[in-house]
C-alpha cells in the first residue's frame, strides 16, 4: 500500500468511556467483520478482559476505510497499563481520544492525553455516548477543547452504542493524522510493540514497519537480543491473521517467527535483515518500566513449583513489565518474589496464572521497592520487607505524584484521606464548575494499602485517579515483624512509617486473631520491631472437635466431613504447627 493512504492509530480513553464499543463499530463499519460474526469487544479476547471489562493486552487490526488502510491499536485504559499505553503509542501517528459525554475529562483523560502529547501525536477527540439521557456533549466538548487546545467544534460528536457518527471518526483520521514517514529504501527494521505465542507456530511478534522491507522467508535477526530466526509467515491481524508477501514501511502486522523459546525475544527490540544492508541503529526502544509493587506467590502445593516457573516465564513474553525471582521463605517455602506496576496488574497477573495455568497460588501482602544504605554506605534496593536490614543507616521509599478528579463536593474527603496517608499538598484546579483536580504527592507504600479502595468509597464512587511516579525518597521507616505461635512469619513482616508502626501493628494482629482457625492449642499471636513485643492477641483453643459429632456415627458421613475440610483447607499454609489461610497474609490490605 502506497505509505501516504497508511494511518496508525490508537484509541484511548477513561476506562469505561467506550473505546472497545468504538473498536467494534469501527470493525463492523468497515466490513472487517460480517454483521451475524460480531460479538461485543471483539477485540478484548481474553476471558478475564471479556469479564471484568478492560482491556489489558494491546492489539492490532487491519480495516480498509475510503482507500485507506487504517491500523487501529487498542490500549489499555488503566492506571497500571500506561506501560502498554506508551508501548501501542509508538506504533502510531495518531490517537483518537474518546471521552464519556455524561462523565467529562477523567484522570485517565488527562494521563493518556499526555502521553499522546508526549509521543507527538496527532489527537482527535471525540466525545462519546451522545445518546444517553444525561450526556451533555457540548459541556464535555468544552473541556477537551481546553485540554488540547483547539475549537469545541472540532470534536467528534458520536454514540458508539448505535454507530451514530462513527463514520466521521474514520474519516478525520483519514484527514488529519499524519502518513507515517518511514523510509522504504534504507534497511529493513521493525519495532516489536507486542508479542504473543502459538502452540503451534511459536512465538509472533506484532511489529510496525519503520524502515524498508520485510519478505516472507526472510532470514532476521533480533537487534538487542541478537536472536535469529527466518520469518515463517507475515501478515496482519483483520481481526483473525491474514498472511501477506510482505510488510513494508509504515505498514503494522505480524511475524511468525518459529521460535519456541519464549524468551529468545523482547517487545521493544528491533528487528532487521540477517543477508543483504542490515540497520545499525535499533528503533528508539521503550522506557525500561521498573515495577515498584511485589509480592510473593507461592504455590499451594509445593510440588507445583516448576509449573509456576514455566507460567511464569510465559506470562513474561507478552508481559514485559512482569518481574520475577525466585524466593524462599521459611513460612511458605519456595515462591516467586514478583514485582508489579501496581496492584491491578498483580491481581490480573494472580488471575491469569490460575486461570490459563490452573495454579492454586498463595499471594503475600504487596510492598513496595525500597533503597536501603547500609552502615558501610552500600545501597541495596529491597523487594520484600524481610529482607529489610534491622541495622539502616538510611532508607528511601518512592513517591508518586497523584492527580484526582473528583466532584467539588468531595474535595474535603480527597483531601482528609491524602492526609491521612502522608500526602503533600501540591496544587488544585477547577476544570469546570462543578469538577476539581487534586494534585498530591503520596508515598506509593501508602497506595498499595487500599488507598483506592478508599478513595472511592469516601466519595462514592465518584472520584478518578491516576499517578505518576516522583522518584525516591527518604523515609523514617520502621519494620515491624510478626510472631505466630512464637514463631516469626517472615512473609507477615511489613515495612510502615514509624509514626504508625505501633497502631499498624496492634491493628494487624487483631485482624489475624480473626483470621486464623482456632488449632488445638492456644496461639499467640505477637508484632514486634526488633526485639520488642508490641501488640499481642491469642487465638483460644477450640474446645469441641469437629469429629466429634461422628463418633459413633457412619463412615462414609465422616469421610465426607473429612474431605470437606481438606478442601476449605486448599488455600491454607502451615506456618510452624499453625495453619494459617490465605485471607492472613493479606490482612494488612484492611486495617481501616
Ligand atoms: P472501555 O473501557 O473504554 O473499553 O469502554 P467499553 O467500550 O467497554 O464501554 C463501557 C460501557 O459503556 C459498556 O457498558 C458499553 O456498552 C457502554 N457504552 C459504550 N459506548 C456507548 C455509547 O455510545 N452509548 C451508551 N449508552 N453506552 C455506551
Ligand atoms: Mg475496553
């Protein structure tokens, strides 16, 4: 296809604002899929996308338009995915930036906004669900006016629902995003923006062409890794794989590449030729995320550690940001340190290994990374508070600048609960009327205790959240441990400011008291920092024994009770003599 009739895009959006209504729309109004084959969100193929209504993965589809050849790129809509976010981003000229007319500008809004005006990209913004009773199309038009600069007329007016309009999405995408600018003479290279593995065909790179050629057989090679391999097949997505001879400069598609390694290739990477002029310069790649939140995960059954590794190993090929290590702790055995963007991407991640892996995991209560310099100036980052040396000379922690949107009722609730969290006040701002943004700046160890949680609830579901993250600093922070039955849980320890280690600590073991099964024994349950006790319950014997009912009785009524308990067992650990479930080592989630 002639470079100039080629347009890259994405589409971003608040979550639930409407870009996978538009993707589908755009898909059936183009004929990419027959009318009887639509299903809603076509394109958010896994099942827990499908369920929980976001899309997590970025995927690319073909659709012709007027002449045109159209690349839509989908994007994920939450705070934790601006990685991916940025990652479709760059595949891309344009952006079509939608947003809810009954909600308005959102903090995703804003975040993906921003990341389009990062990335030099054309914006078109439309404002979506006109239909509704309550939409107020010229009010949201207004603000997204403000935002990018530019006349209210401007904005794309449209329900996604009915399809009313959406033609005119796809022709201002045609008028007013870029062609992309590759050159089809130079040597060949392609940006792997996203990767996905085939039982049967091994691992496909999604790439956008930048430079040059690509022919079907062609002999590659990976620039970064240095991996090499021959392209078994090209082609692009429409929306199921379309092979093609070729893919050329500008044009978005697929590689299969054969190669059953899944870790022979990185999303980032670069691909060139291996015979004829190879490129020199790799594409600029992607920012390096760090993950600033980890947990352990360990299996429920010790045996099934090998095939965490692997499921692990294989969440990581289409999930670069997923980090992990192997951990041994005394309470749980042998796990996975896992380190996350934040607590949705953990949650996703938990769900997906148990899910398409079939794992029954036991999770431990997220912390975040922190900087520790020791007595001989070292400085060590720490992955888990266990590994927190009692003996510091300095510790940092990361800070996050946040930005609510919220209405300007709730702003003393916004503000009550930042403060509460060791928030800095840093500025606010009316975006209309009725609607203010927040800026605060909070420790991130302060936002994977349910700060969200929280942040909705006190205002009713009506606040929006997004943050960035503002670099380390020091903290004076405490570790405070946890003893069950006189023994100490290494995986219960948390790190917390010192100002709330007494009250966190007194607040975590009563909450355990609750969650652990009365034993047969009495068991105490103790914080301490160091060597000092500072809060202590115990959990009384049980007096009766549950089988005490059946002496006497059948067998077979015995058994079943038996098995019963075997099963509620199933996401328990023994901790020392105690049994300890999975709710404990997230107790420290909800100590409000
Ligand atoms: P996403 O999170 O941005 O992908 O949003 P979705 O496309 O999943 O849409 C979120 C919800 O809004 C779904 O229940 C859609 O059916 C609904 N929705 C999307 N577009 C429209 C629209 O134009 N009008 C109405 N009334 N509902 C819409
Ligand atoms: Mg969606």
């Amino acid at each position: 296809m002639d470079q100039s009739r080629i347009r890259n895009f994405s589409i971003i959006a608040h979550i639930d604002h409407g870009k996978s209504t538009l993707a589908d729309r755009i898909l059936q109004l183009t004929d990419t899929v027959a009318d009887r084959d639509m299903r809603e969100q076509l394109l958010d193929s896994m099942d827990l996308e499908r369920e929980r209504g976001i899309t997590i993965k970025a995927q690319a589809v073909r659709v012709a338009w007027k002449g045109h050849q159209l690349n839509l790129i989908d994007t994920p809509g939450h705070v934790d995915f601006t990685y991916e976010v940025s990652r479709s981003l760059q595949a891309c000229e344009g952006a079509v930036l939608v947003v809810d007319a009954a909600q308005g500008i959102e903090a995703q809004t804003l975040a993906n906004a921003y990341l389009a005006i990062e990335n030099e990209l054309e914006i078109v913004p439309v404002v979506n669900k006109i239909d509704l009773p309550s939409a107020d199309p010229d009010g949201a038009a207004v603000e997204v006016a403000n935002l990018l600069g530019g006349d209210p007329d401007d904005v794309v007016r449209i329900s996604a629902k009915t399809g009313v309009n959406v033609d005119q999405v796809l022709d201002a995408i045609v008028e007013r995003i870029p062609p992309p600018a590759g050159d089809r003479d130079a040597p060949p290279r392609a940006l792997i923006f996203d990767s996905s593995y085939d039982q049967y065909r091994g691992v496909i790179a999604f790439v956008r062409v930048v430079d040059g050629r690509f022919e079907t057989g062609a002999a590659l090679r990976a620039m970064a890794l240095g991996t090499e391999f021959d392209a078994e097949e090209l082609g692009f997505m429409s929306p199921s794989r379309v092979p093609v001879q070729a893919l050329e400069a500008g044009e978005v598609g697929y590689v299969i590449t054969g190669l059953k390694d899944v870790s022979a290739l990185r999303v980032g990477d670069t691909l060139t030729t291996r015979k004829g002029v190879a490129a020199n310069e790799p594409v600029p790649g992607y920012k390096d995320v760090k993950p600033m939140v980890f947990a352990g995960l360990f299996p429920t059954d010790s045996d099934d550690y090998p095939e965490l590794r692997d499921a692990l190993e294989r969440l990581k090929l289409n999930d670069a940001a997923l980090f992990y290590e192997p951990e041994t702790s005394q309470a749980l055995g042998f796990g996975f340190r896992c380190g996350f963007l934040g607590l949705l991407h953990m949650e996703i991640v938990r769900e997906r290994l148990e899910r398409e892996f079939d794992l029954d995991l036991l999770v431990t209560a997220p912390n975040v990374a922190y900087r520790v310099e020791r007595r001989n100036g070292e400085t060590v980052e720490v992955h888990n508070p266990a590994d927190m040396p009692r003996e510091l000379e300095r510790v940092e922690e990361p800070y996050i600048k946040a930005s609510v949107i919220v209405p300007k009722d709730h702003v003393g609730a916004v503000m009550e609960l930042c403060n509460e969290r060791r928030g800095r006040f840093d500025h606010m701002e009316y975006l209309s009327e009725e609607r203010v943004l927040l800026a605060y700046e909070l420790p991130l160890g302060e936002i994977v205790l349910d700060f969200y949680d929280q942040l909705k609830s006190r205002t009713r579901g009506y606040a929006s959240f997004d943050y960035d993250m503002a670099g380390f600093r020091e903290g004076n922070l405490s570790r405070v441990d946890i003893l069950v039955g006189g023994e100490q849980v290494d995986a219960l320890s948390l790190i917390t400011h010192r100002d709330f280690a007494y009250e966190r600590g007194r607040l975590l073991v009563e909450r355990l008291k609750e969650e652990i099964p009365r034993q047969m024994f009495d068991v105490p349950i103790q914080a301490a920092i160091g060597a000092r006790v500072i809060a202590r319950e115990t959990v009384k014997a049980r007096r009766k024994d549950v089988l005490a009912k059946c002496y006497g009785g059948d067998i077979s009524r015995k058994r079943k009770l038996l098995e019963k308990q075997k099963k509620g067992k199933k996401r328990m650990k023994q901790v020392g003599g105690v049994e300890v479930p999975q709710e404990a080592f997230l107790a420290v989630l909800n100590l409000d």
